[in-house]
C-alpha cells in the first residue's frame, strides 16, 4: 500500500516500482503501471465530485428559481392568480407523459 507525498497533485501518475534485495541490490522486479491521485474531502467522496455535486444542486435550486419567476412574471402579464401558468405546465407534462405511458388496451386474452 503506498500513500502519496503531500507535494503530489491529483490526477493519472505513471509510477514505477521496484523491488530489490538491499544486501546484494539484486533487483527481482521492475514495472511501470498508472496510478490515479484523488483528494478526498469526506471519507470516500472526492473533492471533484463534490465539487460537481454542489454545482450540479446550485444550478437545479437557479433553474428552479428561474423558472418559478417567469411563470409568476407571466400570471402578473394575463392578470391571473398565482399559479395559474404553473399549474398550466404541470398539467401539460402530466398529459403528455400519461399518453406516452399509458398501457394499451387489454384485448381479449382469456379465452
């Protein structure tokens, strides 16, 4: 098991291992293989990947906020009451996806 120098930056290493007898300095094995550093901020969940988590959170609670404007902009436009437009586009979603999912018609498969 090896563990990296504080100095090393994350990423794919190319590292080479060498095992040899320190008495004679006999070398019995040479071999170079990729390793990959990463930086873990929580026990097992890495700093990128966190880092893309939090992003990934942020832009879904903007678009969110975004959208949940434009639709209130758009009640404010038609002098309607709050939700009138939300509840439009919901509704639009849940038809098209109950038409694209519904389950055909059962025909006479018991004889």
């Amino acid at each position: 098991m090896g563990k990296p120098k504080e100095s090393c930056q994350t990423g794919k290493h190319i590292v080479l291992l060498l095992i040899n007898d320190h008495v004679t300095n006999q070398e019995y094995v040479s071999k170079t293989f990729m390793v990959e550093v990463v930086d873990y901020a929580i026990d097992h969940i890495s700093k990128p990947f966190l880092l893309k988590l939090v992003s990934l959170v942020t832009g879904l609670f903007s678009l969110t906020s975004f959208v949940l404007a434009f639709l209130a902009q758009i009640d404010k436009s038609f002098g309607y009451k709050a939700g009138t437009a939300a509840a439009l586009v919901t509704m639009l979603a849940f038809g098209h996806s109950h038409l694209s999912y519904r389950r055909p018609k059962d025909t006479h498969i018991w004889t």
